[in-house]
C-alpha cells in the first residue's frame, strides 16, 4: 500500500490483486526500475502498453478503447508502438479510482475534459460525486422497493400464477384509482 501525497493531503492507493501478483511476480525487475521506484512514480518515461496493462490489471484493449474514447491522451509511437510516460499512469489511477467508485466512462471523461480549463480538482470530484450520490439514493431506494416485493411474493398463496396475475392487476388497478381519486379531490379544493 502506498501514499500519494498532494498539497498535505493523504490519499491512500490500494492496489488490486492482479496488480500485487504481478508486483510479487516482478519485485525485482520491471524493464529495469526497481518495485519501490515503481510505485514511487519514479518509472522509466517510456513503458509498452502491455507493462502498463500489467500494472493496472487491465487488457491492452482497454487501455487503447481509453484512448480512443478520450480518457487517456493518444500514446507516443516508437517504431509503430504505443509508448507511455508517468502522465499515463497517474492518469490511469485516477481513472481506477473512479471506476472503484461506480463512476462510468462517459464520467470520467466528464472528469477529465468536462468542465473548464483550470477547473481545480477537488470541485470536479465534487460535483461529479454529488451527481453520483444522488443515483445510488435513488438505487437503494429501487433496491429497497425490489426487497420488498420478493417479499411480497415469497408469501404467496395462490394456486395458479394466472392467479397471481389477477391478484397483482387488482392491486395496481386500485392504486390507480385512488391516485386518481386523490388527484381529482386536490384538483377541486385548488
């Protein structure tokens, strides 16, 4: 586990188990930097997408759909190959760190190149974190309402499921009607 430190805060970069194993693996050596230096950021300006990939326990395929999409910036080219610097991979921590938090692609990117140029960090999580709270309220809310139904039906006592059916349009008929007959009441007394 290491630390990131930024303007005297702390921020702690758990690292996924594909990336210790391939740490454990290659503690030694990685195309020549020593694993403490790695993940100092101390690493070699010029690493072949397949190194980043192992670094951040992902598929050369994504790294290059993140540069296609616009969330990495296209990579350097030394004799027709992708070649990456530090800026790549503090990138892509960022980009781990907010997939970990359920944010989605079109997020990140939001993250990096939605807001305007000089627009500090800490507002851009902040605004893109609210929006994102306000969705998982809105998950458990459904969530809460899913258990309650399972409930519901885990408790059934019909014979038939057409009966089941039945029982169920009756019940959403009479809410219906009684929105309805609320409606109709709240549209008088205005």
């Amino acid at each position: 586990m290491e630390y990131f430190f930024h303007t005297s805060r702390r921020y702690e970069f758990k690292s996924t188990l594909s990336q210790r194993e391939f740490l454990k693996k290659n503690a030694r050596d990685f195309r020549g930097v020593q694993c403490g230096d790695l993940l100092a950021f101390e690493v070699a300006e010029d690493l072949a997408i397949s190194d980043v990939a192992r670094v951040f326990g992902l598929r050369t395929s994504a790294i290059r759909y993140y540069e296609q999409i616009g969330i990495l910036p296209p990579a350097m080219r030394k004799n027709g190959q992708r070649r990456y610097d530090k800026g790549a991979l503090f990138r892509l921590a960022v980009v781990q760190r907010a997939r970990e938090t359920g944010f989605t692609l079109e997020e990140i990117r939001e993250l990096f190149s939605g807001f305007p140029a000089g627009t500090p960090p800490p507002k851009r999580w902040h605004q893109l974190s609210q929006r994102k709270i306000a969705e998982l309220r809105e998950r458990m809310k459904r969530l809460q309402l899913m258990e309650t139904l399972l409930k519901r039906v885990e408790n059934c006592r019909c014979d038939a499921l057409d009966e089941c059916g039945e029982k169920i349009l009756r019940y959403r008929f009479s809410k219906i009607l009684l929105q309805s007959a609320v409606n109709s009441a709240d549209s008088r007394t205005a």
